[in-house]
C-alpha cells in the first residue's frame, strides 16, 4: 500500500510540473472561461444585447399583484427574463421606431403565430422552470417568438447561454448582497457601486433598474438591465462585455424597495 501511496504521490507531482494541468480541489471553475458565443445566421447585424433579470418578488409585482401564476417558484430570487438583441440595421435604415421594435419584435419579420415553439431539452426546461417567472402566458415560448425565431438561432442554445450569463450574476457578491437586503429601502447608486465592485467601471446606462409599483403606489425592484456587446458575451460578468445604452431605459427613483416574498407567496 505504501508503494502504491508513493507511485500516486508522483504522479500528482508529476502533474502540477505540467502547464494546465494544475491541481486545486478547492479553487471554483473561473466565471469567464466557458465560450457563450452566439451567432445569429439572420439579421445578425444589430448593435447590443439587454440581458434582462428579474428580481421575482418584484417581477410578479402588478396592478392587482398577480402577474405571477400561484405555483410562481420564491426561489432562486433573481430570475431571467430574456436576452434581447436591438434593432437589426435593415429596420434602422428603414426608420423603423425603436419604440416599435421594442413592442413588436420578430413580427416586423415573420407572423408570430406561425413559429414554433422552441425545441428544448427536458434538463434545460426544468432549469428554465426555476429561474423564468411563471407568468400567466408562456413566457419562454413568447420570448423565443418574439426575440429569438426571427435571427435563426438555435433555441437550445440561446436560452442555454442566456441562463448561464443569469447564473454568472447570480453568483457574483453584488447578487448576494442583493438578496440579503431583501425587504429594505435601497439607494439606486448604492446597488450600481456594489455591481461595480463586481464588474469594474461600467459605462453610462450599462446597466439599468426596472421598476414596478405597487397597489399602493410604492416603487419596487423588478428587473436588472445590462447593456452587453454581442461579441463579448463570454466576458460577462467583467467591464468589457459591457457598452452604453443607446436608449435611456431606467425608470426607477433614487430610492426603492427590494420587495420580498411574504410568507403567504404574496408579495410585500
């Protein structure tokens, strides 16, 4: 048994001596080492993605404060919403208003009634199950309709590489904090500065707040907005993924609430 220690012990050393082949069990797997390159075979020329993440209890958030489907997971609390490409250059060139690219979306190209839903693996359904809101419509199915059908790309793929950019915020300490405040009156230039000791310096409108209001009027978290190069997907979360916002999107005041899920699954 000792010699077998001994012929085990050198193999190990043997391996640290060769160049990526080094050993840290404890060392997490880098953020930024996986490929999320994505290619849209149509309509490819367009200037930026919206990663767009919800903030679920407020997300779900509405008029009447149902937007939400009763069996609406209250974890994780930081949810994707979809990943959004701007206006192709055709629809630019042709004075198409970004207010109506922004409302109508693929069905500028293709009626949205005749594309099929997305052919997804039963492993990515059930992860979009946990971390897509549960609304009233199918929101996987409209955002694969109105965001996805129209550029050509493979469905699998794209919500793949979309639920992984939401799991690299996820993970990241800014996302941590944000769910230990949960429940509590946040600064906006607050949650900007700590995202940014994440990522390092963002350039103007890189990243965004989305608000929803409640029955009572009161302004709640509901969505992050990031402003991404089409190119550089696989950076994020660093500062170079990032580009300004052409548009200015961000409708939440100084100061709001992150609301949390009550223990009834209503929201306060």
């Amino acid at each position: 048994m000792r010699a077998v220690h001994i012929l085990y012990s050198g193999i190990i050393a043997a391996c640290l001596l060769i160049s990526g082949c080094a050993y840290h069990p404890s060392a997490p797997p880098s953020a930024t080492t996986e490929s999320l390159d994505l290619v849209a075979p149509q309509h490819g020329d367009f200037g930026h993605y919206t990663l767009a993440l919800t903030w679920q209890p407020g997300f779900c958030t509405g008029p009447e404060g149902s937007t939400c489907q009763a069996n609406q997971p209250k974890i994780p609390l930081i949810g994707l919403h979809g990943l959004w490409a701007s206006r192709p250059s055709d629809l630019i060139k042709t004075q198409v208003p970004v207010t109506t690219w922004w409302r109508k979306g693929c069905s500028l190209y293709e009626d949205e009634t005749t594309a099929p839903p997305p052919a997804l693996s039963n492993s990515l359904s059930h992860r979009l199950s946990e971390i897509v809101a549960h609304t009233h419509s199918d929101l996987v199915a409209h955002e694969y309709t109105k965001h996805v059908h129209c550029f050509g790309m493979d469905g699998e793929q794209f919500f793949s590489i979309a639920a992984q950019l939401r799991d690299r915020f996820a993970r990241l300490p800014a996302a941590q904090h944000l769910t230990t405040t949960s429940g509590t009156l946040i600064a906006k230039t607050d949650l900007t500065k700590q995202i940014e000791a994440d990522t390092g310096p963002l350039p103007e409108r890189g990243v965004q707040f989305q608000c929803n209001k409640t029955p009572q009027g009161h302004p709640v978290l509901a969505q992050i907005w990031f402003t991404l190069k089409p190119t550089s997907l696989s950076s994020f979360p660093k500062s170079d993924a990032f580009m300004s916002s052409p548009q200015l999107q961000d409708n939440c005041p100084a100061h709001f609430l992150v609301p949390q899920w009550a223990t009834d699954g209503s929201r306060q």
